[in-house]
C-alpha cells in the first residue's frame, strides 16, 4: 500500500492571482521529511496544464478565493491524483499554509495517525468535524469547544437546491476540508466525482444568494467546503454506501491534529 502526500500553494503575481506562499512548499518538505511515498504540490498554474483553467479562472461575484477557482481547483487535484493510484492506496490532503495556522507543523505525524482515524471515522474516506475554541465574532481564544453548523457557512441558495432533508444539513456539524484521507476504493471516487461536479457549478461556489434570504446564523459561504459537507448530508440521509449516521464522529481542537476529540465529548 502506498501513502501519498497531495497539497497546493499560489506563487502570487504575476502568475497567478493569490498569495505568494512559494516558501511554504520547502517548509512542507522539510516538516514531512519524505515520510510519504510520493509528495504532491500543484499551483494554480499546473492545475490550468494538467487539469483544466476551468478550476483556477476568476469567479465573479466572490470573495478572496474567487480569484483562483474558489478553491474547486481541491477536488480536481484529488481527483487527479487518486485515479492514478492502486485500489487501496492513501490519498491524504492538507492545506498548506502553516505559518498561518502553526499546529499544522503537526502533519509531520500524519503518516503514524492516519490509519487510527480511518478505523474510528469507520469509513473509506475521512473529513474531520470542525472543532474550535476561536471565537469568530472577535478572534480571540475561548475555553469552550465550539462546533458550527453547516449554515452558518454554506449559503441558503446551496441548501434549499442540493439538500435532501433541508433542517438535518442546515444543522448538520460541518466538516472542514483543511484535511482528508482518502483510501482509494469505489466510495472514495464516487465522493469525489459528486464533489467536483458541484463544484464545477458557479451558482454554489458564488457569493450571491440568488431568491435565497440569508439564515440569521449564517457568517459566510466557503463554496467548496459547503458543496462537500452537503454531499455527506445527503449520504447520511440516504444511508448510502453505509455511511455512519454520526460520521465523522470526530474532529480536531483548532485543527491540531493531536488533539482529536469526539461528537460524545461535546
């Protein structure tokens, strides 16, 4: 079984639109030290040669994200690269920005942690619950754990069109897509086919809420995060693929991956 490492960093102007975060792809490689049979870095310019400029061209009506694709470029390069994996292999994918978030200095533990949480999430592929002590409104550092229902951060217009049971996703404990593991078996692509195909449809990615009127919750829309935790909504609903009806059952406190605690414990 091999193991790979899969990530993604803009190089600023003038070649792209987003952040220069090239120094970041040598601290990755130095924080992971070849712990991985293969590590995997795209920009939105190799997303644009390998894969399509339909995952990094500008979206109108977005935010910050919406300069390079709003961020649909992360199921494209999943996609990407797990079909040409074994049946079996590991696909893992992390955002790389550590000097943004450091606990994700963390990751260089990935390799040893991976196969524990596949086995408590009880599923082929796995998204941890997002789990923070940060207040949002104010930025600062809280004491309590604060988990976010997904409408709070996927727009109604999303919501109303793609949710089966619309009260269930509305207060479904979202899932961040900061990190997943990915086994390669026929769940996994079937997830990340629907994931991409969402998020090939401007209309979910946008900012606009169309005839939708705002939830009095809601904070703001992450477009492809959104597109994927309603598809896990609707598996859930469904019992699809013999999804856990309380998947992921668990995430981790402010993304610190040694630091994973449960939906029983909240």
């Amino acid at each position: 079984m091999k193991t790979n490492f899969l990530t993604f960093y803009t190089e600023g102007h003038p070649i792209d639109n987003g952040w220069d975060l090239k120094d970041r792809r040598h601290g990755i490689k130095a924080i992971l030290q070849d712990s991985f049979d293969k590590t995997i870095f795209y920009t939105p310019s190799k997303v644009s040669r390998k894969i399509s400029e339909q995952y990094v061209k500008e979206v109108p009506n977005s935010g910050h994200w919406g300069k390079i694709g709003n961020q649909a470029w992360k199921p494209a390069i999943i996609h990407e690269e797990i079909k040409k994996m074994s049946t079996g292999d590991i696909l893992i994918y992390h955002d790389i920005n550590y000097k943004k978030y450091r606990q994700y200095t963390e990751i260089k533990n990935l390799k040893n942690l991976f196969p524990q949480w596949l086995e408590w999430c009880d599923f082929d592929f796995f998204i941890p619950m997002s789990v923070s002590t940060i207040i949002f409104n104010t930025g600062e550092q809280g004491e309590e754990l604060h988990v976010q229902p997904l409408k709070q951060w996927c727009k109604q217009h999303s919501l109303r069109n793609l949710a089966i049971d619309y009260d269930f996703s509305c207060n479904f404990l979202q899932c961040v897509v900061n990190l997943m593991v990915f086994r390669k078996t026929d769940v996994s692509l079937d997830f990340i086919k629907l994931w991409l195909n969402l998020c090939e449809q401007e209309q979910y990615m946008n900012s606009m809420d169309y005839e939708s009127e705002r939830d009095g919750s809601f904070l703001n829309h992450l477009p492809e995060q959104s597109a994927a935790n309603i598809i896990l909504c609707n598996w859930i609903v469904e019992n699809k693929h013999n999804i856990p009806e309380d998947y992921p059952r668990f995430g981790f406190i402010d993304r610190d991956i040694t630091k994973p605690v449960f939906k029983t414990e909240i």
